[in-house]
C-alpha cells in the first residue's frame, strides 16, 4: 500500500509542477468563453446584407414586409421590372427583385403560383426563408380580414401561452422553461467533459505505460515494486491531477455565476429608468444574470458530488483497460485494435445521453445510467435533472464493484504483459494470462 501512495504521489507531483499543467488549468474556461465568442463572432461575420427591390402589383404588401439590418425590402412600381430584371446581373447593390402578381377575387393558390424570386447570386436559406415568412404573415392578416376578425383580435389568436410547472419532488418549486435550458446545457457540458477526460487521460495513461516498457525503465521499477503496485499508482495519480483540475474550474465557476448573479443586480438597480439606450445594452447582462441565477438554484453539493464520484470511478475503470492494453502491446499501432472496446460504451452512453434532455426518467435514461460501462457519463448528464436516490445508490454499487473487478483483470494483463516484448497479444492470448 505504501509503494501505490509513493508511486501516485510521483506521478501527481510530476504532473501538476509541469507549467502546461498550470496554463491550461486557468485559462482552460477563459478559452472556453473566448472559444464560444469567436464562434459566435464567426456567425455574425458570415451574416451579408441583402436587398429586395419588390414589385407588388396587388399593393397589398407594401407597408406590411418590414426591413431590417439584413434584409431590406424596396418597393418599386411594376412598370420597371422587365428594366430591372435585364440589368440585374450587373447590379451588385441588389440581391434580386421580388415579384408579387395581382391578387385576383381572393385567389391566394394562384399568388403562390406566379411568385417569383428573381436573383443575380445565391442567398441564403435562412434569407429566403425569412422573405417566405414575410409574405405568408401579410396573406394571413388578409385572410383574417376576410373573416371580419380585427388586427388586435389577430394577435390574441397568436399570443403565446405559458405553462407553469411545479415540481413536488423539488419542495414545490417552480422550474419554468428557462431553468429547464439550464439544466440542459449544464447536463450537456458535464457529459461531455466527463467524456472527454476520461478517453483523453486513460490514453495518457497508457502511453506511460508503453513508453516505460519500451524503454525497459520498467524492469528496474519491478524489481522494486509488485506490477500491481505499479498500475494503480500510475491510475490514482494522473485522477489526482484531473481532479484538481476539476476543483480548481468548479470553484471559478461558483465564483462567477455569484459574480454575475449580485453584480449586474446592484448595477441595473442604480441605472435611471429613462436611459433605455444604455438598459438595452444589459440585455444581455439580464440573461447571463437569469442563467447564473437559476445554476445558484441547482443542488450543487449534490451535483458536484456525484460528477466527482462517478468521473473517479469512471476513470479508474477505462484507466484500467487502458493501463492493460498499454502493457499487452509494443507500439501505439497495436493498440487500435484493443481502445476500440473502451471508446465504443463510452460513445454509446454519450449519445444515448442526449435523449434523455426530453425525458431524464424514461427506460433508455434508467438503464444508460445503471450499467457500469455507460453510468459514468450517463448519470451525469440525468443529475442536473434529479435522480431518485435509490437509482443513484444502486448505479454507484454497482459502478464500484465492476471497477474492482475491472482492476483485478487489469492487474492480471498488466503483470504479465508488463515484461513481455516481441510478442503480439490477441485476445486468446490475453485470457490465457487472466486465468494464469
């Protein structure tokens, strides 16, 4: 027992004095952020500008298409469409010319048919999109019309209604669709970071591994050690550093949702109600505040324990196939053969996660959490929902126990495969050393 702690603590040690350690470790959610900015910032660049000229020969659309920042509409007379049409190839201040027939006795199917969109590039789908629904907001207020129903009887028709939704299970409280995307996006992120380090460090473990035996360091480290002894050391100390990385990102984040949730508070507070110019600017402070808000109403004692929980024995489990694999092989190219058997549940669990945002408590969401090899990402992604405590206790059982068990196979490839060189393992050959 004492050669795994000293083995851990070396392989932690070596690990967190290392600088990229320390780099990535803060800036790793600053990149995050400005990862997200950038990709947004690549949508708003690739967004253009584009200009309709309309021919409306009914008149019943002027007025009622609206312009904005990427799309604008210019209504020109029906005498001048043949001009405009023949002269648009070169015209690069227009996008292409919309014509709109006469509407004749309230025949909208032959409107629809003689519609046309005449352009001198390719738009956008979403631009044409928008021009569809535009068109088809007009025909409806005149269908409406015909019907004797007013504007203002229209938009009640129209007005959204808004379901409450109290949760009995959550002491009464009320989870409206907002904290619902919380609790999505949350279980989204705590999925796939779980994912993620769980195949990124056990491959990292099992290239120690296969770097010390190519080496032959490893021979000198048996001889003072058991392999066993050696195995599990090198697992719990890279969990360690993933751990502490873990820490160090869940306090920053706690930190800064209480940061947003009192600080644009206060600010909003002391800003003079009729300076609306500088209120719309905190529009989007306003929803970062509700975001932050409602992840402060989450149980996080009990999310963060459970995502420790299961990213711990979850990676103890993969750590271990990874570990073995590393010492039944000669070179990173045999090992393709082997990592698929550790990537495939871990890929199935992860999308098989993303079903469950509808219904966290549905068959597929029960069974995904409680088999061992797809509960440490599954159960992850169902807790921000909230899980009943008998199915959390059982799928930690029995997590627990097939990580022991996990280790015990592991252990037995691991200190054979460790001093074996020039021998291609197969799987026959790994079975002979398990019952060895």
């Amino acid at each position: 027992m004492n050669n795994i702690f000293l083995i851990t603590k070396r392989e932690f040690l070596t690990q967190v004095k290392k600088r990229s350690f320390i780099i990535l470790t803060l800036l790793a959610p600053l990149m995050i952020v400005a990862f997200g900015a950038v990709i947004g910032l690549m949508f708003k660049a690739n967004e253009s500008h584009n200009v309709i000229q309309v021919v409306d020969k009914s008149g019943l659309f002027k007025g009622q298409m609206k312009s904005d920042d990427q799309l604008n509409y210019v209504f020109i007379s029906d005498a001048n469409e043949n001009a405009k049409i023949n002269t648009l190839k070169n015209d690069e201040s227009l996008n292409g010319i919309l014509i709109l027939p006469e509407l004749k006795n309230h025949n909208y199917d032959e409107l629809e048919k003689n519609t046309r969109l005449v352009v001198n590039s390719k738009i956008g789908f979403d631009t044409k999109q928008r021009i569809v629904s535009d068109i088809t907001n007009v025909i409806k207020k005149e269908k409406m019309k015909q019907l004797g129903i007013a504007e203002t009887e229209l938009n009640n028709l129209d007005q959204h209604f808004t379901l409450k939704t109290i949760n009995v299970s959550e002491n009464n409280k009320e989870d409206s669709d907002l904290a619902f995307g919380v609790k999505t996006g949350l279980s989204m992120v705590l999925m796939y970071v779980t994912f993620m380090f769980i195949i990124i460090y056990g491959v990292r473990v099992m290239r120690s591994v296969l770097e010390e035996k190519n080496n032959r360091v490893v021979e000198i480290i048996i001889s003072s050690v058991k392999p066993f002894e050696l195995m599990m050391g090198k697992i719990l100390g890279v969990t360690m550093v993933a751990l502490t990385q873990f820490i160090i990102w869940i306090t920053m984040s706690v930190i800064g949702a209480l940061i947003l949730n009192t600080g644009f508070s206060s600010i909003q507070k002391n800003i003079p109600g009729g300076n609306e110019e500088l209120m719309s600017k905190l529009d989007i402070a306003q929803i970062a505040t509700q975001i932050s808000h409602s992840l402060l109403e989450l149980n996080f004692p009990l999310i963060i324990f459970v995502f420790i929980i299961y990213f711990l024995l979850g990676y103890i489990f993969y750590s271990s196939i990874y570990a073995a694999i590393g010492s039944a092989v000669d070179n990173e190219t045999e090992t393709q053969q082997f990592t698929l058997f550790a990537i495939l549940p871990l890929t199935l669990g992860m999308y098989g996660s993303f079903s469950l945002m509808n219904n966290p408590d549905g068959p597929l969401g029960f069974w995904l959490s409680i088999i061992p090899f797809t509960s440490p990402v599954a159960m992850i992604a169902r807790i921000p929902f909230g899980v009943p405590v008998w199915q959390l206790v059982l799928s930690i059982v029995l997590l627990l126990g097939t990580t022991v068990f996990m280790i015990f196979l592991a252990g037995k490839i691991y200190r054979v495969g460790i001093l074996m060189y020039g021998n291609k393992a197969t799987m026959k050959e790994l079975w002979k050393w398990i019952r060895g």
